[in-house]
C-alpha cells in the first residue's frame, strides 16, 4: 500500500503558509496559490508541490494547528525532513529561495530588536 500523497501550499521566510493535497483543489485555488506566491517573491515566497507519506503531512498539519512564535518555521522544518519529492516552478529563483528558508531575517520587515535612529540637525 503506497501511503505517499502529493501535497501543495506556499512557503516563505517566515514558514509554510499553506499546505493542502493536491487533489482538493482545483486548477482556479491552485492559480491564486501560485499568483500568491508570486506577489510576495520579497519574502521568498514560493508555490510547491510535495510528496510526502500520510504519517508525515499528519505531523505537519498537527504542527500548523498550534499556535505560537515559531511555528510555521517549525512546520516547514519539519515538512523539508519528511518530504520524498519536490517540484517547483522553473525559473523566478524558487528553488534558491527554498533552499534559504525559513529564516525571518529575509522579510523585508524584519524587526528582532526595533532599531532606534537618532538624526541630528
């Protein structure tokens, strides 16, 4: 019995953001998914599609269900070790992206510790 599904979401700096099986979605969500991930390449945003095995999606999902500081980091941490298969589209730099994230650094609206500027006039 092959417990190996085909998933697909969108990630970026700070995490996954969304992750669904391939086969409830149809071709319009799977466009907007893809448009969304587009739109925000400033946060190395990217569409996926992934093969993962059942127990490993459960993980994930059970994962995202929480909630806190860190958790969609966490969630695409952890569905990068359990994925057997990736694709991503070819071209717009996807794949140097998703070999870069999560790291929140990489948002263009980082802020670890808000900076303080002094001008002087």
């Amino acid at each position: 019995m092959n417990n190996k599904r085909i998933y697909c979401g969108v990630a970026d700096c700070d995490g996954l953001d969304s992750i669904y099986p391939k086969g409830q979605l149809d071709e319009k969500r799977i466009e907007s998914l893809t448009l969304q991930a587009m739109a925000n390449r400033h946060r190395h945003a990217v569409f996926f599609y992934i093969e993962l095995d059942v127990k490993g999606a459960e993980k994930v999902y059970a994962l995202l269900k929480q909630t806190g500081k860190g958790v969609r980091e966490r969630a695409l941490e952890l569905l990068k070790e359990e994925a057997d298969k990736l694709e991503l589209p070819i071209g717009m730099g996807m794949a140097h992206s998703w070999r870069m994230i999560p790291n929140p650094e990489l948002n263009p609206f980082y802020k670890k510790g808000e900076l303080t500027w002094k001008i002087s006039i």
